[in-house]
C-alpha cells in the first residue's frame, strides 16, 4: 500500500513540475501599441463654420497602462509617454486574451494643462507580432489663443499655458463647465468671452489688428492654423530617408517591412526628378509620363496625406521610393491581406488608422492593429469619374464623380506596380491599369485591378527589398 501511495506522490510531483516547466516556458509575444487614436477636435469661426483642428495635443508625460490577462488574471503594467508614439510602446505578454485600461486624470476637476482621457479595449495575442491602436476618448475641450499683442490669458482667474514654442495660449476645459476667457492686449485694454465647451470642441481666439494699427486691436474667434516643426530622429532606427529628406517610420507585419506613412518623394531613387503637375485635365490625362501633384493641389496635406502619382511613377524602373525600398507588387498586397485575415472588410480595417483625423466618419472597422496606419488620401481624376476606355468613350459613368480631386479622406487608394487589364463586365478589355489596395471610410476595401487607367493620381506605400 505504502509503495501504492509513494507511486502516486512521485507521479504527481513530476507531473507537477512538467506543467510548471510548460507554464514557464509559455511562448510570448511582441505586442506594440503604435498610436494614440482620438476623435478629430473642431474648430469654430465666427460664421459657425467648423472645421478639423490642426492642434497638436498635450498629453500627461506619464501615463499608465494595466493590461489583464482574462483567463489567469495577471496584470502587466506598461508606463509610456502618450506625446511620444513616434517609436512603439511595446511589451512582452504571454498567448492568450487581454483586457487593457488606461487613464489620465487632470490636475484639476474642471481645467488641465494637458488633455485627460481614458482608453479601454480587449485583444488576443496569438502570434510572435501584434500592433495594437489605443482608441482613445475625453470628456475635454480646448481653448487657445494666440500668442500676439496678447499680455496675459487666463480663464476663470487661472493663467493658461504657453506652448513650447511660445506661439498660444491654451488650457483644457471639462465638458460644458462654464468659464471666463479674459486677455489683456499690449495697449492694457481686456476683453472677456464667457466659454461653455463640449468634448472635443477647439475654441481659438486672436487679437486682429484693424489696417495693421495696433491701437485699434479686436478678439476674434476662428480656425486654429498651425505648421508643425521638425522632429530630430538621429537616434530612431526604424524610419527610412527619401532622397528629397523625407522621414518614414516603417512597421513589421508578418514577414514584410512596411512604410507607415505615404510617399512624399519628388524623386526617383537615382536622383531623377518626378516632374510636378499640379492637377489638370489636360496634362493628367495626354502624357503617358510618371508625375505627381498635392492632394487638391494644396501642399499643406504633403503631410500626412502624402502626393497623389500617376501609374506611370509605380512603374518606373527608377523607382520612387526609399533606396532599399519599392512599390510594392500585386502579391506584396496579397501576402498583407491574407495576414491579417484575408479580404473580409473587418479584419482589413486593421490596415487602417483608427479615428477622424485622416477619415471621415464613420471610419467604419478601422483598428490599425496592424501598424500600417492607411489614411484616406483620396484619388486625382483626370477625366470625369466612370469606366472608360483609352478614347474616353464611356462605358459607365459616374454623375457624382467629377474631374479632379475626388474621395478625401473617404478612400485610400494605393499603386501597386502590377499590371493587369481592367475588363468590363461583358469581358471587354477597357484599358490597361494596375491592380491597387483600397479602402474607404465605410469599411470596405479591395486589392483588385484599380477601375480607372494609370493617368489617374493615387497614393504610394512602399515595402522594403527582401535581402538576398
């Protein structure tokens, strides 16, 4: 009996350090979360015309994150710097399903120097590789005010704060809580706004100057204008140079090395220019020459949007992109969306960046789970919208789709370097055109041969060059 029940202690005991040893050596992930994604702040003028803010936010320069695993309840913590997502905040987690949770208190109940807000959400680690978007919400608006002929800003009795760069005045305001905005001007007159915000409403206000005369200064309200200054990377690996200067972060997904912003480049990799043609009917549409113009010809959206090229850039040997790196091929496409699930038009939304700043709402599916981070860029049209062929003479026509600058930050269209014929639905071949990646704000998306011709203006991603 005695030999019966040491037996049965030994076998325990191994099969107790196995599943120790098992648990121990569980395999584990890389999990990256590569952006902070909020709804889009707007701005008012004084017509009621509103507008997307191009406020850069502030955010706490230390926030936590608890991440629990569902099934064992182990909490993980990660602390990053929410201003700062230029590089992935990346953690080592087990397999299994998680639930995250951050907050961001304010200094006070109804004010902040910076923007409070919370992120929630769950995932599943399955994989070696896994980017995560923390879409994020706030009960704050913002007001702002630009630092000219201005000698103090404050809002209820409490001094706002100065940006970096010195060039406003701003504090974040709690979801309706009534305020007084006051400023004094450098001719010591004040002007006082009483201010009740709603989340995610950007109230900005400047002192004008009638005829250039200071004496005569008045507080106006209206659109938040802003050019973002340079960020120093010298120390940053994952990002690629164009030849023109441009930076790019990149992203690993699966197997492939990815660009996550589009092309900005006005030159080939050897050094050639990519001639600029600002959109029009007649040079898009006659010459059958790579070139390139800014989205609604306006280089303001150089940044994020990148330029619109026609076809014939994709298929230039010269090559658009970062040396080392290429406009990618029909099956680069390919092997992207069979990674994150294949052509289902939910699991595609992981291809895109989550929120309203790039898209318009809904944005429906949209995750940027995948780090990739796709924006809606639109499409150039050098003709009227529909299928056509070479002669123009249509086949099926569009009446709500115009010639030029169609689908901002609706659709994200995207060259491949693939040439393929389109074909009508009688399998008539129409013209030559290239397949494309697409998606649009409505949560569908395609990797199919684009049904326009190569004159047409799309964006670019570019994927690095497999070493050999």
């Amino acid at each position: 009996m005695k030999k019966i029940f040491y037996s049965l202690a030994i076998m325990f005991f191994l099969y107790s350090c196995q599943e120790l040893e098992e648990e121990k050596h569980l395999p584990q992930a890389e999990v990256n979360f590569s952006t902070l994604s909020l709804q889009q702040f707007n701005t008012q003028s004084e017509q009621a015309r509103t507008q997307a803010s191009a406020w850069e936010h502030v955010f706490a320069e230390e926030v936590e994150m608890l991440i629990t695993n569902n099934e064992s309840g182990e909490i993980f913590t990660l602390v990053f710097d929410p201003n700062d997502f230029f590089l992935p905040k990346t953690i080592m987690l087990p397999y299994g399903e998680y639930t995250y949770m951050v907050e961001s208190a304010g200094e006070e109940e109804e004010f902040s120097s910076y923007l409070p807000f919370t992120a929630s959400g769950s995932f599943l680690v399955s994989s070696p590789n896994l980017n995560i978007s923390l879409n994020a919400e706030t009960t704050f608006g913002l007001v702002s005010v630009k630092n000219e002929f201005v000698e103090f800003a404050t809002l209820s009795n409490r001094d706002m704060m100065l940006t970096q760069n010195g060039e406003f005045y701003f504090l974040y305001l709690l979801n309706r809580h009534e305020s007084l905005l006051r400023i004094r001007d450098v001719n010591d007159d004040t002007a006082e706004y009483e201010i009740t915000l709603d989340p995610y409403m950007h109230l900005h206000y400047y002192l004008y100057s009638s005829g250039g005369n200071t004496d005569f200064l008045e507080l106006r309200v209206g659109d938040f204008e802003y050019i973002p200054e340079g960020i120093a990377l010298d120390d940053i690996t994952n990002v690629v140079y164009d030849n023109d200067g441009n930076r790019y972060r990149t992203v690993n997904i699966g197997n492939q090395n990815w660009m996550a912003e589009n092309l900005r480049s006005s030159t080939f990799c050897n050094g050639d220019p990519i001639p600029h043609v600002p959109g029009t009917r007649e040079d898009w549409n006659e010459v059958e020459e790579p070139m390139w113009t800014y989205v609604h010809n306006d280089e303001s959206l150089n940044y994020p949007f990148g330029k619109l090229y026609n076809g014939y850039v994709a298929i230039d040997e010269r090559n658009p992109c970062p040396c080392g790196y290429r406009v990618p091929t029909m099956e680069d496409f390919q092997q992207l969306v069979d990674f994150v699930g294949g052509e289902n038009h939910i699991l595609l939304g992981s291809l895109k960046e989550a929120g309203y700043k790039n898209w318009m709402a809904p944005n429906m599916n949209a995750t940027n789970a995948s780090g990739l981070g796709l924006i809606g860029s639109g499409l150039f049209l050098p003709v009227p919208g529909g299928v056509y062929r070479d002669d123009n003479r249509y086949i099926e026509q569009y009446p709500t789709v115009l010639f030029g600058f169609n689908f901002f930050r609706m659709t994200g269209a995207h060259w491949s370097q693939t040439t393929a014929d389109y074909v009508s639905y009688n399998e008539e071949v129409l013209f030559e055109s290239l397949y494309s990646l697409e998606l649009g704000y409505d949560g569908i998306g395609n990797l199919w041969v684009h049904d326009g011709p190569k004159h047409e203006g799309l964006s670019i991603r570019c994927i690095k060059e497999e070493e050999l």
